[in-house]
C-alpha cells in the first residue's frame, strides 16, 4: 500500500473515530441534562401537589386571613401536619378573590414586595405552571392554583421558588458541557492512536498479500518458462520425431502437472481466505479413515526401507469433511516421508482427548529450527530450500493443512520429537 494511500486511510479512520465520540459525548449530555432537569424540579413539585392536596395547611392560612392574625399567635383546632418532602421556607400559599386581588397580603409580609406583579390565572387549573416576575431581580416561581370558595377566597395558589435550583442547574450545565469539551478534546488524541492502530491489521493483511502474490508470480515463472523453453525447442526441430523429442515433452508435462497441482493450492488458499471453503461435514470412523489415507504411505516407507507405524488407541467416530481432512493427512504424510532417510521412522498416532480427535503424525528426521517453527505455516515458506526444490514442493501444503484445521474448528501444532524429529499434532473436535 503506498504512502498516499495509507494517509488517506488512516485520516478516515481519525475523523471516524473524532465523530464517534463527539456524538457518545453530545448524546451523554443531553441526557444527563434532560434527566436532571426532570428531576431537579420534582421535589418542588412533589411539595406544591402535597400541599394542594392538604386540607389543614391550606386552612391554617385561611384562619390566619380571616381572623387577622398576621403572626399567628391564634391555636387552630388541629394542627396540620407537615409532609414530608415540604419546603416552607421557599413555598408561600397566596389567597385570591374573584377579581384577581391578593387578599393575604399582611400576611405575606416582605414577600409581597417580591409577588405583587403577580396575576391570578384561571386557565390551567390544578396543573405545576412556571412563572417569572420581574422586579429588583427577575424571580421564577413554579406554581399551582385551585378553586376555593370560603367567604371572599375564590383561588388559592400555591407558588415556591426555584431560583436557587435554576442556578444550580446553570452551574452543574456548564461543568458538564465543559467536561465534554476537555474530554472530546481528549478523544482527539485518543482518536489519532486508535487510527494507527487500525491500520496495522490492513497494512499487514496488504504487506501479506503483496509477497503472496510476488510469491505466486515467481513459482508460475519458472514452470511455465520451462514449458516455454520445450514448445520453443520443438518448433526449432520440425523434422524431428516424437520420441527423438520425447525427454523434451516429458518434461514439458511434468511440468504442466506441477502447475496445475500450483493452481489448486493457490485456488484452495483464495477460497478460504475469502470465507468459500465449504465443508461436508458427517460421522465417521477415524479408524477406518486413517487406515485408509495410511494404506498407500506405507507401501512407500517400505520401498523405501522406512519403518512406518498406525496406532489407534480409540475407536473413534469425529465429524468432519473426509476428503479436506484426506488432504491435510497427505500433505503431513507426504512431508514425512520427504523428510526421512532408509531406517528412520515415520508414526502416527490416533487418540481422544477430552472432546477432541487427536491424531500425532510423526517422522524421525531433522529437527526443525526453533525460527522454522514461527514460519513453517506460512506461504510459500520453506526450511530447506534446497530439499523442496528437489521434491517439488511450493511451500503451499502446510498454510493449506492449517487453513482446513481450522475450518474445522480445529487446531494444528508443530512439536519437538524426542530424540530427534517433528511432531505434527491434529486436533479436531469430535461433534
């Protein structure tokens, strides 16, 4: 991927991950706002509701009007109790006549400085209103007004004052908003590191890709130009016969053979990579499959004079796809034997553990490196350059294997042999 282009990338991924989080902020303070302005007021409102509903507080200013007492040194039959969540000291009861005039007045003493602009309002009776009166300071009031007919009291209306909770509110909105800011200011940083973050996957994926396909392109090159070499040969000899040419031909078809075995495995690799690797999964016997996978390696270890050994510890029945699986046992097989001299050992070894089909394909020969370890799956990987080259092999087999294992939810792992060898370790599950 080219610098331009990764910039470009990495700048969407910021500006993404920027927006994110100024949308998660501006949500989460709105509805931190939202709720505490909900409830902010409803204690007060709680109040004005319990005092509305409140026969003996409402009586006890009604008896401190009628009978004059400003200070309310009279004794009322019965004193009225005082709910819970009331505020007296914020909340005034106002008694109103039929023309619209404060009838309390004495009553309400200094506090009627502050409520004489008030004006009564019938039409939304026995309802939380807000009201603001201006005066020395503007003051807002949340009020609730309900008929009364006792003499000359036509309305009371019950107001209580929440400029202190305003306030409290415009403090605690503007720390929020302020935290917000720090905050998203904060996620910028946050942003440019994640966006760096996110590009190391891609860049990776891209850097993977780019040696596949470099790695592809130079094992297509050399077989093809052999078969170009031969066709080019021929044409250079027309009077020449089939089998005066026939070593030429050969090769020209060992050659196509190997390709198109090339072709399979990179058509193999691209499918699973692309999540198109389909399985066929169904129960079968481990047993029997092993035996017969095995069956034709082990005539090959003894031409070879290779001791070659099947044990099944378990009679077994796994589900999985016979003729991936069939694959995968080829390729270690097939490795197995490259990898062993006349008199070394090739073994396999089948068992359950826990809920898993496990099956040890193991060979006697060189030990591989602890640095051929970390890339003996990888594409077009090889440990012995040479070695492959003489046996034909692309370095394709073993990121197939691994690739099929872990289609079946499986997992394959590379150990030392004790004294001397490779231990390569199937686990597939068994349901």
């Amino acid at each position: 991927m080219n610098k331009k282009l990764s910039n470009k990338q990495r700048g969407i991924f910021f500006w993404m991950n920027v927006s994110a989080f100024a949308v998660i902020f501006i949500l989460l303070g709105i509805i931190i706002l939202q709720v505490l302005n909900q409830n902010a007021y409803r204690e007060t409102d709680q109040t004005l509701k319990d005092m509305s509903k409140n026969p003996e507080m409402i009586q006890q200013e009604v008896y401190r009007y009628q009978q004059g007492d400003v200070e309310f040194t009279g004794i009322l039959p019965k004193e009225p109790p005082r709910s819970p969540s009331s505020n007296r000291f914020n909340t005034q009861i106002i008694l109103w006549s039929g023309d619209g005039e404060i009838l309390n007045k004495e009553a309400l003493g200094g506090r009627y400085s502050e409520l004489k602009t008030l004006r009564l309002k019938t039409d939304e009776l026995e309802t939380i209103q807000t009201i603001s009166l201006q005066g020395d300071e503007k003051l807002i009031f949340h009020s609730l007004t309900k008929t009364y007919q006792d003499g000359d009291i036509a309305y009371v209306q019950i107001v209580s004052n929440v400029n202190q909770i305003q306030h409290s509110l415009r403090n605690f909105r503007s720390i929020v908003i302020g935290c917000m800011i720090i905050f998203w200011l904060l996620s910028i940083g946050v942003s440019y590191w994640l966006s760096a973050i996110s590009m190391k996957p891609i860049l990776k994926a891209w850097q993977k890709q780019q040696e596949f396909v470099e790695n592809a392109s130079h094992e297509l090159r050399t077989p093809l130009t052999i078969i170009q070499n031969r066709l080019e040969g021929l044409f250079r000899k027309p009077n020449q016969t089939i089998i005066e040419e026939s070593e030429s031909i050969a090769q020209a078809l060992n050659e196509t053979r190997r390709l198109t075995g090339l072709t399979a495995d990179l058509l193999t690799i691209a499918r699973s990579d692309a999540n198109q690797l389909t399985l066929d999964k169904e129960p079968r016997d481990t047993k029997g499959f092993l035996t017969t996978v095995t069956a034709p390696f082990r005539e090959m270890a003894e031409i070879e004079g290779k001791d070659f050994r099947l044990t099944v510890a378990n009679d077994l029945q796994a589900s999985f796809d016979q003729q991936k699986l069939h694959q995968v046992f080829v390729i270690l097989l097939d490795n197995a034997l490259k990898y062993t001299q006349k008199g070394e050992a090739i073994l396999v070894h089948s068992m359950k553990t826990h809920k898993m089909w496990e099956v040890h394909v193991i060979n006697t020969g060189p030990t591989i490196s602890q640095d051929g370890k970390k890339h003996l799956f990888e594409r077009f990987y090889r440990e012995d350059q040479s070695r492959s080259k003489e046996t034909g092999g692309y370095g394709l087999g073993l990121a197939i294997a691994k690739q099929i294992v872990e289609e079946h939810q499986g997992q394959i792992i590379l150990q030392d042999y004790s004294p001397r060898g490779a231990d390569f370790c199937v686990k597939i599950p068994l349901k």
